[in-house]
C-alpha cells in the first residue's frame, strides 16, 4: 500500500456497503488512489457477500473514527437515530463524510453540514438524493418546480409486479417477498408509504429549501389489490404504480404517496423493476422525466464517486434548509377520480344498495362495469367516478366494509399528470 493513499472506512457492510467494497476491488484506479482498511459490522463472524481479504472487520466504532489515518468515512447504515451520533463524532474529529441515507439527512442533515463546515471538512450525499441527483446534474437546478411525481420505492414495485402477473393478490406477494428474504419492517415501510415519503420529503425540502415535516405527507397503504385491479386498469389504458407526489400550487403544497392509476402513454407507467422514475413539471418551461437504475451498484458507484469528489474538493448541493416548516393543505378535500372494485353477492339488492351508498356520499358513477367473480354466487363491480372529494371517496369505502352483502373493496386514486 502506497503511503500517499487516501485512507477510507465503512460503516456497515449490508446490501450497499459490500456492493461499495465490490466496486472497490473491482476499480483499478480507486485501488490506486484510495484504501479501504476498515469496515465496521455488528457481527464479524457472519459471513458476507463480497470477498473481505486484506480489510479489518470491526465492531468497534471507535477503531475507525480515533484512527488519525483515515480521512474519508462511508455511511451505509440503516437507521438515522443510530448513525447520527457516529457521524457527528466523525465529523468533530476532521473525518469527511459519505452519506447514502436518506433519512438522515431529512433528519439531521443541517445539522451535520454546520458541524462539517465547522471542522472544515465535507459531507456529500448523492445516492441518498436518489434521482433527484439526477436532477441537479442534468438541469443544473431543482427551481421553479410546481409539480412531481414520482417512483422511488423498489420494493413496493416487486409487490405489484407479482400481483399484476402472477394472479397474485397483494397480501400474497407479501409472503412471497418475505420467502425471499426480504425483512418484513422494509416490506412494512414500502407498502405503508414509509420509504417513498421519506425521499419525497427530501426531494420537497431540496426544491423549496424549507424543512418538511414526513408524518405531515399523506400516505396510504398499498391493500386490497389484485390482479383483476391490473386487468382492468390495462382495459382502461392505466397502469396501477406506487407514486409519491408533489405540488406547489402558489398559495398552497400538496404531497401524498399512495398506489395509482396512471395513464398508460406516460412514462412513468413504464417504469420496470429496478427503475426509479420521476415526472416534474416547471414553471414555464414544462415537462420533464427522469429515468434511474437503483440497484445497489449502481448506488455503491455514486458513493465512489463521492469519494473522489471529496478528494479533489468539490462541494456537494446545500442541504441547508430555512427554519420554516413547510405546511400541506390536507388531502380529503382534493377532489380526484376514483376507481373502485367491490366484490358482493350475486344479487340485485347488492347492486341497488352500492349504489345508493354512492349517491348518498356524493360519489358519482361516471362508468360501471359488472363481472361474475371467481369466487361462486358473488360479483366483482368496477366503479369509475367523477371528480369525488377524497373524504367522500373514503366514507363510502368504509360504509361498504360494513355491509353483509360487500366481501372486498378496492380503491384507486386515478392521477392525472
């Protein structure tokens, strides 16, 4: 090892982290410039997916962040509450950091960019920006957006892939993506909107550098659908995704994240596994979309890229946001089209009585469409309604859950971009 190397350490060697040091070892001219030496883990016997010859694997935060050597820090864990105080501390001994979480920045990032400016170091945190990097690199600028809409959540995309194409209905792809491995808190997260919320709220706070309150994005949970959900949708010309959405209507902001029809001929409707996809809309100048890779090389290769750019001193996009807390105008009085599956019993009354319900809530039907369901001596009823407050839309589904006559009830907010 040449001693003129720039000494690097790593915290955390999960999915990111070994793709990190893969990338590493698989980079000549990052072997020739930079040194990992250290990767701290939580269990150093436990075997990983990547080769750890020559490193040192720690469970000793202190071991990297006392070590005078290293002059560079990668933080690839998880939770923010966890990695903060170790960030800090590496901040305040002359470390600069490497940030891949979103989360943390949301959280604390103003905070770890004074105590980096303070101490004379850096901090840059283009994966955890995810494709509003891209963004930033392309336009040179997130000003004078008014509307976005956008697919960040690959886990949230495996569940409705399943479902459109495996007849599935979304709690079985639930227990199939828990067969492969994948932890139910990151299912949890994905399907309650946890995950696409946090890096909508770090997208609003980029584009209106106000700080953003996460629990105040409305978020509904993905349930309830099936495939029947996709063969209708596709008759219809949409596609059903999982989107987080923004709006800066002057007087007012709009953001929620929720599952969705989207017009087939947009773009966003095309996004495939793997992908993150983004829909803006800026004064003026219209319409743009923006199309990223999210696996984790491609994630381990901006925080390499980082690394380099610290190196050479280049400064990341401020985080620093005004103490002003931005406020959304509340969801329930939007009004949206709506599509609505009800699955009842084989009878004229059942049919009668969902209607009704939906007169008497002020749901208007714009289209119907009756099928006999799978399951016997029941019916599948698909609904297309008009304009329909969200609150109104939401009374009716809850109404019709308590009927004897309904067994299942779906509801989709039709998004028109």
């Amino acid at each position: 090892m040449k001693s003129s190397m720039i000494q690097v350490g790593v915290l955390g060697c999960g999915k990111v982290g070994s793709s990190v040091i893969k990338c590493w070892q698989d980079c000549l001219s990052l072997k020739q410039s930079y040194h990992i030496g250290k990767v701290l883990v939580h269990d150093v016997t436990k075997c990983r997916p990547v080769s750890m010859e020559g490193l040192q694997i720690l469970d000793n935060i202190a071991d990297i962040i006392d070590d005078p050597a290293i002059e560079i820090i990668i933080d690839t864990i998880g939770q923010e509450d966890e990695a903060f105080p170790i960030i800090r501390s590496a901040l305040l001994k002359g470390k600069s950091i490497v940030c891949c979480n979103h989360s943390l920045l949301l959280k604390y990032g103003t905070i770890l960019e004074n105590l980096a400016k303070q101490n004379n170091v850096n901090i840059r945190f283009s994966a955890a920006l995810g494709i509003a990097r891209k963004i930033i690199t392309e336009d040179n600028s997130l000003d004078n957006i008014v509307k976005a809409a956008g697919i960040f959540d690959e886990v949230s995309g495996f569940l409705l892939n399943d479902v459109e194409h495996n007849n599935y209905n979304i709690e079985n792809a639930i227990q199939k993506t828990i067969a492969q491995g994948i932890s139910v808190s990151t299912i949890t997260k994905s399907i309650n909107g946890d995950y696409s919320a946090g890096k909508l709220a770090l997208l609003i706070s980029l584009i209106t550098k106000k700080r953003v309150n996460i629990n105040s994005i409305h978020k509904m949970k993905i349930e309830n659908i099936d495939h029947l959900d996709f063969e209708f949708a596709s008759l219809l010309g949409y596609s059903i995704k999982h989107v987080a959405y923004f709006e800066n209507k002057g007087n007012y902001f709009r953001a929620y994240v929720e599952p969705v029809f989207i017009s087939s001929n947009k773009i966003l409707a095309s996004i495939k596994l793997y992908d993150t996809g983004i829909f803006i809309m800026r004064e003026r100048t219209g319409e743009n979309y923006y199309i990223e890779r999210i696996v984790p090389e491609q994630v381990a290769y901006r925080i390499c890229q980082d690394v380099v750019n610290i190196s050479q001193g280049i400064k990341a996009e401020s985080l620093f946001f005004s103490e002003e807390m931005i406020e959304f105008k509340e969801e329930h009085k939007f009004q949206s089209h709506y599509y609505i599956r009800i699955k009842t019993l084989d009878n004229q009354n059942a049919i009668t009585d969902i209607m009704m319900i939906c007169k008497e809530n002020d749901v208007l039907i714009k289209d119907m469409g009756i099928e006999k369901a799978e399951m016997p001596n029941h019916l599948d009823v698909f609904l297309m309604t008009h304009p329909t407050e969200k609150q109104n839309a939401s009374k009716t589904i809850k109404i019709l859950q308590r009927s004897d006559l309904v067994k299942d009830v779906c509801k989709i907010r039709i998004l028109d971009l």
